[in-house]
C-alpha cells in the first residue's frame, strides 16, 4: 500500500510539473522574492498593528475562536484577521502577473488583503459589512 501511495505522489507531481501554467505559476509567484508593493502594504499593516483604538465589532463571517467580545481593538483585528505578509505577498504576484479588468472582494476587514489585490489597471470592488471597521 505504502509502495503505491509512492508511487501516486512521485507520478502525479511530475505530471503537474509538466503543465506550462504550473511552472510558469511557480517561477512568477511562488520565488522567494518579495513584490516591491509589499514594503508599502507591511508599513501600514505594522500602523494598524500598533492601533489601540477600540470599535464595536460585527462578525458576519464564520466567527472567532479568539475572541467572542464585540469590542476589539483595530491592533487585534489586524493581528487575528488581517492577511498575513506571505499571503499579502502571494496576491500581490498573482494580481501582478495575471492581471484582471475586475476584481470584487467580500469582506475586506481592514483591507490588507484588498490592497495585496489591487494593481495599477485593476478596477476593485471590495465590500465589509461592518460600518464599523469600515471607516
């Protein structure tokens, strides 16, 4: 069993390797290189990081298991639900080297995320439910 589940993994990652979108996925947006625009985005998420202020918070998403209040601190929203440098990083090659006429985001939070997204050509449309952390 062990032999053919080997077998599975060494056959299916070749095939995938084969594939032009794949690799061209892999050399674009998975190096090691940071996109220019994350230095900007990792300015202001360390801003928002240092925030104490406090909002009354609605969670319309699938909830926290950190954190049941409703009062939180933007410092802990950013810190809890914003997107992380990495992935911030990720967005910002994905939107760079496939780029898109349209891009319409549904729960932006704070918009760490919304901003990895957006790219000079991009028309982005970006929607949180919270009044609250929307200002």
């Amino acid at each position: 069993m062990i032999k053919a589940y080997l077998s599975y993994l060494f056959n299916s990652s070749k095939k995938l390797s084969e594939n032009d979108f794949v690799r061209d996925f892999q050399s674009k947006c998975l190096s090691s290189n940071k996109h220019p625009r994350l230095v900007e985005i990792n300015e202001w998420r360390e801003q928002l990081l240092q925030n104490n202020t406090t909002i009354s918070f609605t969670d319309f998403g699938a909830g926290s298991r950190t954190n049941q209040g409703s009062i939180r601190s933007i410092k802990e929203i950013a810190k809890i639900s914003g997107t992380p440098s990495k992935y911030s990083n990720l967005l910002c090659k994905i939107s760079s080297n496939y780029p898109s006429k349209k891009v319409l985001e549904l729960g932006t939070s704070l918009g760490i995320g919304t901003c990895s997204l957006k790219d000079k050509n991009t028309h982005l449309t970006s929607l949180e439910g919270d009044p609250e952390v929307f200002n």
